[in-house]
C-alpha cells in the first residue's frame, strides 16, 4: 500500500480521488498564470524529490513528476499551456 499525504488514506482509492480533485482542481482556477506556476511547481518538487529523497518521505502528487498519479500533475499544465495557445492564435 501507498501513503499519500495529499489525501492522508491508504490504497489506489485514495490515489484516484486525488487524481481527481487535482484534475478539477487545476482545470476550474482561472487565469493564464496556472499552468505556469502549477508546472514550475512540479518541476522544482519533481526534481527535488528525485535529487533529496528524504526531503519528500512521503508520496504527493508533486514528487517524481507525479508518477503515482499517472503523470497527470505533470502533463495537465501542458494540456492547459497548448490550449491557452491554441486559443490565442484562433483569436477566441
């Protein structure tokens, strides 16, 4: 079993929730700053986390590029970076 302690629980539910409420989470916060600082975010604790291990003894959904949560913290500022830029260029 897997500790989070983004959601303090125990198993792959607790994991998928997470997933979830990140997902919501980061797709319903307005302004185009978000994804920049969500992506800075998991960088810098992605790499940290990597580097100095025992700073992150626990799993989050930041450390090692949020691979316990399929990657997702790491692709969606992505998703969401393409589709701001996506949207300027279509003029929408």
């Amino acid at each position: 079993m897997v500790r989070s302690s983004v959601v303090g629980t125990e198993g792959d539910d607790g994991q998928e929730s997470a997933s979830l409420r990140y997902l919501m989470r980061t797709m319903t916060v307005p302004g185009r700053r978000t994804p920049w600082l969500e992506l800075a975010r998991i960088l810098v604790v992605g790499t940290l986390s990597r580097r100095v291990s025992e700073w992150f003894p626990d799993v989050s959904v930041w450390s090692d590029y949020g691979i316990g949560y399929g990657f997702v913290p790491l692709v969606l500022p992505l998703a969401g970076l393409m589709w701001l830029r996506s949207r300027r260029q279509t003029g929408s």
